[in-house]
C-alpha cells in the first residue's frame, strides 16, 4: 500500500503573506528502531493564498528637486520606475494588496484620481486595466506624473516646493477611502521640508504604517529636525525610512516594502526546546515566494512514542509570524537473543537446537540461524537446519570439527541482533557393500575376479581408501578409490589358481580413521566343455539321430538339453520334437523341411549355461493323393456336371497346398479349390462333359515347396437313346413300338402291327446298346415290310441305326423300295398326289447337340404324321 502524501500545515503572517511547513517524513507513528530519528520535508513563503486585507499607496515627490538626473532619466523617472516595481509584486498572484491608490506632493499635495472612469476616483487594484489599453491603470498614472502634478486621470498641479504635510494631507485621502485592515503608504522625497509632521500624523490610524525613503545623496531620514524629518513620519506611524543615495537603485529597494521572507526553521522533540534546522535546501533566509526542503536529525531517543515538530520562521510586511507542523514516531527496542549451547553430535545426523529470543514491544519480526565452519572442518563441509527459522530446530553436518553457531533475530526495525554458539561434531564410519561379484558368483580358474565395493560416508568432505583381502592367502590388494561428496567406489582385481569357494573381505577407510568391512562369497570353477556335432540332415516327418558330448571335470552337477529353433526356408508355426531332449544322443522329428539350428545347452549350476549350435536340413516330402469321388469307371450323361473330391495328406504339416484336374477331354486343365488343415486337405473341381468317351481324370496336388502327387480315376460320359419300328401322330396315333431305350440297354421284336386304315406292319425289331467302358451308344430299328393309307403307299427292307462315341453322334438309314422302286440309303422326298408326303432316309439334329434318324416319315395331306425305324440320341 502505498504511503498517504503528507498534508502542508498552512498559515498566514500578519501581512497576510501565506507560510507554509510540512513533514513529509516519518509517517505519523512511524515505528522506528532506537537511536535518532530523520525528520524531512519541505517549507515555503509566499506560495499559497495570501489575506489580501493590505492597501497600498505610492507617494511621488514631485518638487523640482527631482528633475535632477537619475542614471538615464530623473530623480522622479527613478520613483515612477521603483512605483511601477513595487506595483509588480503588488498584483503578483499571491500577493496580499487589495486595493492601491497614489498621491504626489510639492509645496502643495493631491490624491491622483487612478481609474478612467468620471469622477475622481482615489483606489483601484494593482492590476486593473479599465480602458482596455492594455496598460495598468495604475501605471498610467505613475507615468503621468510630472514637476509640480500629476497628469491622470484627472490633472492635479501646484508649486514645485517640498511640503511633507502636503504629502501627508495627500495620503490620507487615499488611506481613508481604503477598507483593509492593514495599509501601507511608501512615501518617496528628494529633499527637506519645513513643516511639522506630528499634527497631521495624529489622526492616522494605527491600522497605517508609512514606509518613507530618502532620495539621492542630498536627502536624509533625520532632515534639519526630527519633528519635520523623514525619520519622523516612519516613526511616528510604526514604519521605517530608509536611505537610498542612488536613486537609481529605489527600483530595487521599494519592493521590499511588501516582500515575504522565509527566515529559519526549528526542530523540538516532546516540546522541548527548537534546534536549528540548518540542512535546508536551497539555503535560508529566502524571500518570497520561495520553496524548501529540508532534513533534520534528532538525538537518540529512548524507546516510546515521541512527538517531533518542525517550526517554519518567516515576516512579511506585516511583520513576523510562525507556522509549525508535527508528527509522532513510536521507537521500538531490539529483540534480546541467546543462541543456547554449546552443542555437540555426530556428523550426518540432525543435532538439536534451542535458542530463545524475547522482544516485548514486537513486531514478530524473523529468526534465522547460520552455521560457519571452525577448527577441524574439511574445506567444502556444509550444513543443513531443519528448519533454520524455528528457534528449537536441528543441524545436520556433512563433516566433523567445530562449527560456529549464530541465531539472529530482526524485528523488521532495528538492526537484527546475532548471538553465537560451539557446535562440535564428531566422526562417523563409512558404509560399504559389494556390489560386483554378486554373492556365489563363479569363475574360471585364471579369469580376473574384480571387485566393485561402492560405499557412503555421512561425512561428504571425507577422503578413503580401500583394501581387499582375497582369501587365498595371497597379500592383501590396495584397491582403487574413486569418489564423490559422500559416496565412491573401490575397486580391485585379482586371478584364482585354484578351485574353491572364498569370502573376499572389502574394507573402506576414512580421513578420521573410521572404517567399515564387507564380505561376499565367491566360486572358482571351469565350465563344462560342449560338442554339438552335425552338420545332420534328412526329411521333413522322419526322426532324425543326434550325436553330442559333454565333459565337466571338477562338476559339480551336469544338466544337458538339445533345442532347435528355425533358420531358413521353415514355414511359420513349424515345430520339432525331440525323441529325449536331455539325451545326448537322441532323434529329432521336425514337420517342415527347412535348416534348423540346434543348440545342445550344459548347466553345472555354477556358470551359466554353455551352448554350442550346429545345422540341421530337412528336406520337403511330396504329399499324398486319392481321389475319393467319383468312382473309377464313373457314368456321366454328356453336358451334365460331375464333381471331383481329392483328399490328400501331408506329413509337411506346415505346408500349403495347391492342386489342378486335367479332365481328358482336351479341355484346359482346371485349378481345383483346395481346403486345408496343418497336414491334410481337400481338392475340388467339377466339369461337364461335351462330348462322349472314357477319360483318364488326373488330380495332381503340389505343397509350397514343390513336391506333388498325383491320382487318377476314369469316368466315362454318354448320351440317352432311343429306338422304335412305328408311331404315328395326328388323326390317329401309335405309340413308339416296338420302343429300344438305353441306358439300361434293351432289345425288342414284335412280329406284325395292323392298323386299320393307316398301316400294316411285318417283323418289327429295335434295340438300344451302352458300351460301360468306352460310352458308345448303339440304337437301331428294322421293319421287313409295311403297307400304308390302305395300301397306297408299300414299303420294303426299312432299316435306321443311331450312333454316339467319341466322334460325335451320328445317324444312318435304308429303304429297301417304295411301291417298288428301289431307294437304298440317300436321304430322298418323294410326293403321293392327292395323299402324302414320303421323306426317305431323314437325319434331323436338335440345338443342344440332339440327333434323330428316320428311315421313312409319312406326311398325309390331312396332317397324318407315320414313322417307320426311327432313332434319336442325345434328348
């Protein structure tokens, strides 16, 4: 928060003129430690509002006595020009004139009439400009004065003699119209004058003082009497008169009449008595208006509130007056402290402390303690409190000796107060342990067993060294010190000849001689010595034999073990197994083919394990094939889809499969799908025949790493047919008779047929044979002689056949004659006027492949359809 300004003790003295002291410091109940106090601030006169309760009036000799030279004007050219610069302090801001007036004299007197207004007007205020010239009213009267007048605003003249009385008459018209308390007249003269001044003084108020000068090396305060003297004037109204030998100097002299001045300032503590305040910047006395600062010590003062006060001197025209300006500080005593002790302890461990500190008059305040190093202490050493601002607290030291103790105690006010106390700090042992080798640690006979002992040692400024004692008889060995503050490392090396187990004794040393030991348990023995053999080699799914050895001579146990892990060419999730893993001369089946590396492990239980590797190649076996369906010699009707299922195994578990079917037919060989699990599978395919024959199908399975099998199964494919000697269609119908269909093959023989009005048959014969083996079909049909329509139509020898292997399906036919022309075998149509239609010999194929055979098809005029030794396949 920030300090409240400190206000100024204001005042006027008995001028008016304002005077001002403030302290600015101390802050009023300061609280401050014992001894002197500083008091500053500042002072100043003349600054602030002054009591404008003061007139003023300028009386101008104006005798011819004053046309006497003057510097480069006249006696009265000096009194207008001193006139003119005491009006300029008169209508300074801070002045204390209120109204002015002015009045000339010689053998007679007048009161000048000073504003421009009508009338003759005695008063006017030393800045007023009535008639907007830009001039001072005033001053344009001072200017207008002349020997033997005055020229404005109103012209007063009379003879040019001295008359004091006259001056006097003159003032008073001016100080009776003027209606402040107080009223100065500065009255001005060059010469000496007869009359006797005491009578018109006598009805001047004590309220008017006349401040009088004498003009020029010719005039005199004392003149020829006192009665009719300058002297008399001032005296007789409280003023004074003052000489001026060169008039030329008057312009300077006069403002002093009004001037302020800020004379001295004074110190009193408790109201006793004023000391002199001589640091004051600038310097005293000065004239106002004027500013100071200043700053003042007291004598040392006991504790308790005190009262300082600063006194600010000054006068004015008034005469003297005081202003004073006070503030109070509390002076607070210093907190008594004890430090206790002396202490003593161990170093590296907390020592407790009391101190105590009492301070009746507060504040608070903080307590801090502090340690320094004495007699004994490594250079570096430090210490740490646990809390080093509580009074009961401890110490803790990283080295031992003597250390110096201090409690200081600060009110925040006086100077803090430090006690001091012995502190002696004795030596602790370091601590040290093995950390390399580890406990039962074995080692090869020969092989360096070096010892790594890190150790710590409350003491951090400690040096130490280190030996170690081996155990074997051999001398001690001085080991390697490397170290930090506090902590380090010690360090040795030393080889075993002989098999055995030794507890190494490590012990650390410090600067102060306190050592500590530690032991650990170590192991001399060989490791065993491992032979893998190899390099082996076989088949993937065979047992494979390994041959080791192992020799361990001083023991004291022995455990082997053979383990193989994948190298190259291995599919993932393979596996192995051994026939006895822990045998040295055991089998080993893997199921992929691949390099392996084996590793044959021995453990002592004192080293760690001894492994040594050796190679192991597998090669792939082929996998297994059947076919499971169809089976061998399977039928097919020809365009029907038949599938083919091929299991197969293989002892490759981790192998995968592909697989294609090559059907026999020429068709492009298809890529079967293959469903597998780790060692078997399923291939299928399917395909539709076009054609009729036996085929060789061959399903050939080959694994990811080439090896393939092969299975085979024969499926024939074929075609439906059908044989029959007659049918008919149309106004009468005959079914197929007699009807040869195959497969199953059938043969058929009807001797006749008569039916009436169309047909009359002889020896009817159709039969239908499938060859299992190769799917040829044979259908065929014969008639020995038909008569047709009543007998318009007489057949002979009618025979058709059908056809199907593996050329295709065919067809063929003979008629013998028709109505005794001889046909034979050509296809042939011939026509029946007025009856029917014969097609002789027909050959009729279907979209799909489709064949039918007609020997004879009869068409009659009325739509009448007959047959006679048809045949059809593929339908």
């Amino acid at each position: 928060m920030s300090a409240i300004p400190a206000a100024a003790v204001t005042g006027n003295l008995p001028g008016g003129t304002s005077i001002a002291v403030t302290v600015t410091g101390p802050a009023e109940d300061t609280v401050i430690p014992q001894g002197p106090a500083t008091v500053t601030g500042t002072a100043s006169v003349g600054t602030g509002a002054a009591v404008k309760d003061t007139g003023l009036t300028y009386v101008l000799d104006v005798s011819g006595s004053t046309a006497s030279g003057c510097a480069s004007t006249t006696v009265l050219g000096c009194e207008i020009a001193a006139a003119k610069a005491l009006d300029n302090d008169a209508a300074a801001p801070n002045t204390v004139i209120g109204s002015v007036g002015a009045a000339v004299f010689g053998t007679g007197g007048a009161a000048a009439d000073v504003r421009p207004a009508a009338g003759d007007q005695p008063l006017t205020t030393p800045t007023a400009d009535d008639n907007g010239n830009g001039a001072r009213d005033i001053n344009e009267v001072l200017d207008s004065a002349v020997i033997g007048g005055v020229g404005k605003f109103t012209p007063k003249s009379f003879q040019s003699g001295t008359d004091y009385v006259a001056g006097i008459n003159a003032a008073k018209t001016v100080t009776d119209a003027q209606t402040e308390n107080r009223k100065i007249v500065v009255f001005l003269s060059d010469g000496i004058a007869g009359g006797d001044v005491r009578p018109p003084l006598s009805s001047v108020p004590a309220s008017v003082t006349y401040y009088t000068f004498a003009v020029g090396a010719g005039a005199s305060c004392a003149g020829t009497s006192y009665p009719s003297s300058l002297q008399a004037i001032a005296d007789l109204t409280g003023g004074t008169c003052t000489a001026v030998p060169d008039p030329a100097n008057l312009p300077n002299v006069l403002p002093g009449v009004i001037d302020s001045q800020l004379s001295a300032l004074t110190l009193s503590v408790d109201g006793g008595g004023a000391t002199p305040v001589t640091n004051v910047n600038p310097g005293l006395p000065r004239t106002g208006p004027a500013s100071v600062t200043y700053s003042v010590a007291t004598g040392a003062l006991a504790p308790g509130r005190h009262e300082l006060c600063v006194t600010a001197h000054g006068t004015d025209g008034g005469g003297p007056g005081t202003v004073a300006d006070c503030t109070h500080v509390i002076v607070n005593a210093p907190p008594v402290v004890s430090a206790g002790g002396p202490y003593a302890g161990q170093e590296g461990t907390a020592i407790s402390l009391a101190g105590t500190v009492t301070d009746p008059d507060g504040p608070a305040g903080t307590r801090h303690w502090s340690v320094a190093p004495g007699p004994g202490v490594d250079a570096g050493a430090t210490c740490s409190f646990g809390d080093a601002a509580a009074l009961s607290t401890t110490v803790t030291c990283d080295d031992d000796g003597v250390w110096t103790l201090t409690l200081t105690a600060d009110d925040g006010v006086n100077p803090p107060v430090s006690r001091t106390a012995n502190l002696t700090v004795s030596n602790v042992a370091p601590h040290v342990s093995v950390t390399a080798p580890a406990t039962d640690a074995v080692f090869n006979h020969g092989a360096a067993v070096a010892v790594t002992a890190p150790f710590t040692d409350v003491g951090k400024h400690d040096t130490h060294t280190c030996t170690v004692d081996y155990a074997d008889g051999s001398p001690l060995v001085t080991g390697s010190v490397s170290e930090t503050p506090g902590s380090g490392t010690c360090t040795a090396s030393h080889a075993y000849t002989i098999s055995g187990t030794y507890n190494v004794l490590v012990r650390v040393t410090d600067d102060d001689g306190g050592a500590a030991t530690a032991i650990v348990r170590i192991i001399v023995n060989d490791p065993p010595v491992v032979v893998a053999g190899g390099p082996y080699a076989g088949q993937e799914g065979t047992a494979v034999s390994l041959a080791g050895s192992v020799s361990d001579p001083d023991g004291p146990s022995l455990a082997t073990h053979w383990s193989a892990t994948p190298q190259s060419g291995v599919d993932s999730g393979t596996s192995c197994a051994f026939g006895d893993p822990a045998a040295l001369s055991t089998t080993m089946t893997c199921d992929d083919d691949g390099v392996w590396t084996l590793t044959l492990s021995a453990d002592d239980s004192l080293h760690p394990a001894v492994l040594k590797t050796t190679t192991l190649t597998l090669t792939n076996v082929a996998p297994h094939v059947s076919i499971s369906s169809p089976p061998d010699g399977q039928l097919v009707l020809r365009g029907a889809s038949i599938g083919v299922t091929a299991p197969f195994t293989d002892i490759g578990r981790h192998d995968t499969h592909t697989c294609t079917v090559d059907f026999g037919d020429g068709t492009p060989v298809a890529t079967g799908a293959v469903a597998e699990t780790p060692g078997s599978g399923t291939c299928t395919a399917s395909h539709a025949f076009t054609g009729v024959g036996a085929h060789n199908v061959l399903v050939t399975v080959t694994d990811d790493d080439g090896g393939a099998a092969t299975a085979v199964v024969k499926i024939v494919s074929y075609v439906r047919a059908e044989a029959w000697s007659i049918s008919a269609s149309g106004l009468i119908n005959v079914s197929k008779t007699p009807l040869a269909g195959c497969p199953p093959n059938s043969d058929h023989t009807t001797a006749s047929l008569n039916v009436l009005g169309l047909a009359s048959v002889q020896a009817l014969h159709a039969d239908c044979t499938l060859d299992a083996a190769t799917g040829r079909t044979d259908a065929g049909a014969l008639v020995s002689g038909a008569s047709l329509l009543g007998g318009v139509i007489s057949l002979k020898d009618i025979q058709t056949s059908c056809v199907a292997d593996e050329t295709g399906l065919h067809g063929s036919s003979r008629v013998g004659t028709l109505n005794g022309q001889t046909i034979g075998t050509g296809p042939v149509t011939i026509g029946i006027p007025g009856v029917a239609t014969v097609h002789l010999n027909e050959t009729v194929t279907g979209p799909n492949g489709q064949l039918a055979q007609y020997a004879v098809r009869v068409v009659t005029l009325l739509g009448q359809e007959i047959v006679l030794s048809g045949c059809r396949m593929g339908f």
